[in-house]
C-alpha cells in the first residue's frame, strides 16, 4: 500500500514527506478555484509525489464545471483527475447521471489522464446506481487503511480526517502508481 494525502485550502500547509501521493482540491461548482493550488502543487513536485486534482461537482451545468475544472486543474503527463460526488452544504447533490457525465467528458477532453470518482461509503452503495468510477473508485470510509467496508474494487481508500485526509492507495510501488497514472500498465 502506498501512503498519500488529500488537502484543500483549509491546510495552509501539510508535509509531504513520507508521502507517495498528494491529491489536491483544485475548484468547486464553475467559481470556486483553491487559493493554494500552485503552493501545493509545488510542494507535492518538489517532494516527487505523484499529483492529483479533484473537482467539488455541484448539480447543474455540467459543460461548464468540466470546462472551469480544466481549465484551473494543471495538465501535467501522470497526473491523476478525479470528481468528488457528495452532498454539498446545502443539503443538494449532483445526480448519478450529472456524475457519469462529468467523469465521461473528462475522459474525452483528458483522454491521458485517469479519471477517479471520490466518493464516501454511504454514496457508493446508496446512490449510485451505475457503479460508473471512470478509472477506479476513491472511497472514503474511516476504517482501518486498506480495509474500506465496500465489496466493490477501489484504487484508493481515504481511511482518516485526522489530523487531516489521509488516503492508501492499492499499488505496491509509487512507480506503478505512476505507470497506471500514465497510462503503461
């Protein structure tokens, strides 16, 4: 199991040390843009993580968030996209149709690059209805890491928040990590 984090703009900084991946929250709906992507991106290259970027997918316009994601989200070979599929603090979601399609233009626009749906234990089963992950499920279950309690196969499995979003994901070396993320294995 490789060792990884997730961070947004409530970390003002974490240690990428000891880590093999950094999947970072780059926007939300078709305004939000993270204030400290290009810090965390850096900070993540520096420390030779392999990166990722997430999008907070909001219901509606689906064109639009696709096109704003990409256009904030860095495109560098090896780095991993992904679209986070929960409830909003609105009490609102995106529908599994809104999420199939946003993953599926992705792919189409970003054809190099996986594609990951991150969602948590009680979204997968209860409101998916397609077991449409793109290129692999990003499952959030605080659990023991590496044992998310979910019979579907997962790539990367978020198994704390404490003290922030800390992931495992299922591959024996960072350099197949990397490999799958571009496309060689």
């Amino acid at each position: 199991m490789l060792h990884g984090v997730d961070v947004s703009a409530h970390q003002s900084s974490f240690d990428p040390d000891g880590q093999d991946f950094v999947l970072i929250k780059a926007t939300e709906g078709r305004s939000y843009v993270n204030p400290r992507l290009s810090s965390q991106v850096k900070r993540a290259r520096d420390a030779e993580c392999v990166v990722g970027f997430h999008h907070f997918l909001r219901p509606g316009n689906i064109t639009a968030q696709v096109e704003y994601f990409l256009s904030k989200a860095p495109e560098k070979a090896g780095d991993l996209l992904a679209v986070d599929w929960e409830e909003n603090g609105e009490g609102t979601r995106p529908s599994n149709a809104e999420k199939d399609r946003f993953i599926c233009e992705i792919k189409r626009l970003r054809p190099h690059h996986k594609v990951l749906l991150y969602c948590n234990r009680t979204f997968w089963p209860h409101h998916d209805t397609t077991s449409y992950a793109g290129d692999g499920l990003w499952i959030a279950d605080h659990v023991t890491a590496g044992k998310p309690r979910i019979k579907a196969s997962w790539r990367i499995h978020q198994y704390t928040d404490q003290p922030l979003d800390k992931d495992v994901a299922a591959f024996s070396s960072r350099a197949a990590l990397r490999d799958w993320a571009r496309g060689q294995s």
